[in-house]
C-alpha cells in the first residue's frame, strides 16, 4: 500500500505539467524536473503575492533578520568568538529593521519612482547616483556609527553623536570606497529590473554579503 501511494505520488509530481502517465510507466527525469520547476513557480508566486501585498512587512522581516544572521556568522565563524556579542548584535538587527528595512522600503518604494520617473536607462542610475551618494554618506553611515555607540556603551546623550560621527568622519573614505565595489552594480540591476516591491528584499539578499563586511570591518567598536 505504501508504495503504491509513492508511485502515486511521483507520478502527480512527475505530471504536474502535462499529461497523466500510463500505468506501469515510471516517472522520467525531465518529467520530475517539470514537476519540481512548477511547484517552485507556485511556491514564487505566492510568495511575491505576498510581498506585493505587505512590501513594508516584507521589508522589514527579511531585512532585519539578514542583518542579525549576518553579524553572528562573523561572529562566530570570521572571529571565532565562543560566546555571541548580543549588545553588539542589537546594533545590527536593530539598524537593519529600522534604516535598511523600513526606511529603504520608504525609499525605494515611495519615494524614487516620483522623484525620478524616468524610462530607459536615465532612472536607474538617478536611482543609483542617489542612493551611493546622499542615502549613503549622508544618512546611512553616520546613523550607524551613532546607533553603534549607543547601543554598545548604554547611553543616550550628545557624546553619542560627538563620537559617532568622528568614528564617521575617520573612516568615511574607506566605508564609501568599499560600499561601491559592492553596490553599484547590484543596484543599478535592482533600480533597472526588479519589481518594485522586492528591491528593498533584494537589497537585503545582497546586503548578508555587505553586512559581513561591516560587521567585520566595523563591528568591533574598539577599532571601528
């Protein structure tokens, strides 16, 4: 009986597109890949059905979860550490359910396709020129270095800011130089292809790889 229903069920799987096989004939590769390739295309669509629903939740779950992921595999993995750093975990997940995911999302989906409404090439890299520019050096960076100096020394005063953007201002050139490397190309292909309601999720897929940097690179903030 159990492995009738098997066969059962790779044949439904194997026939998911097309025409019932016979009895007695087994499932084939292409007809299990045909299977697999169509459920993955409902498993997508519902998916972004979803997100087009609820672009700010979407925004917001997978962004902030990517930032939290991100920083404990440096954590442990790239630094070794035994224990995780939760104080400086805070920092990351907080910024990236607050800046990366909610405002992004504000960003990206709201904003931009006003500001710059523009067919062919010219709106995404208005797209892109904006974001590597004002979103990055002017906002991004030093709420980050504010946000990390709360969270990690437990305060909230004007020293915060005092020494949030000196560690900005010291290290502005090198963050911009690297930031580039890493998104102009990837935004330039979100701001030109990706529907609206993903870019900020596909900005956050791109970004586990970029936190990893930060997180390496300034998570520490004895040496950022």
């Amino acid at each position: 009986l159990a492995a009738g229903r098997g066969a059962a069920a790779l044949r439904t799987i194997a026939t998911a597109g097309g025409a019932p096989l016979a009895a007695g004939v087994r499932p084939s590769t292409t007809g299990l890949a045909s299977g697999l390739k169509a459920a993955l295309s409902r498993g997508w669509g519902a998916a972004s059905a979803k997100a087009a629903a609820k672009p700010l939740a979407a925004a917001v779950v997978i962004t902030g979860a990517k930032t939290c992921a991100a920083d404990i595999l440096i954590q442990k993995v790239w630094e070794g550490r035994e224990t995780v750093d939760w104080r400086r975990n805070a920092v990351f997940t907080i910024f990236g359910l607050g800046y990366l995911g909610a405002f992004q999302y504000f960003l990206y989906y709201r904003c931009f396709p006003r500001w710059f409404p523009f067919g062919g090439i010219k709106g995404p890299l208005l797209c892109v020129a904006f974001d590597q520019s004002i979103n990055t050096a002017v906002w991004y960076y030093p709420l980050f270095y504010i946000a990390q100096d709360g969270v990690m020394n437990n305060r909230a005063n004007m020293q915060v800011v005092r020494d949030g953007m000196a560690r900005y201002c010291r290290n502005i050139s090198t963050d911009m130089v690297n930031c580039w490397k890493v998104w102009i190309p990837f935004q330039l292909v979100n701001f030109s292809i990706v529907a609206l309601h993903w870019r900020a999720p596909f900005a956050a897929c791109i970004s586990f790889a970029w936190t990893c940097i930060l997180s390496a690179c300034r998570g520490d903030i004895r040496k950022a």
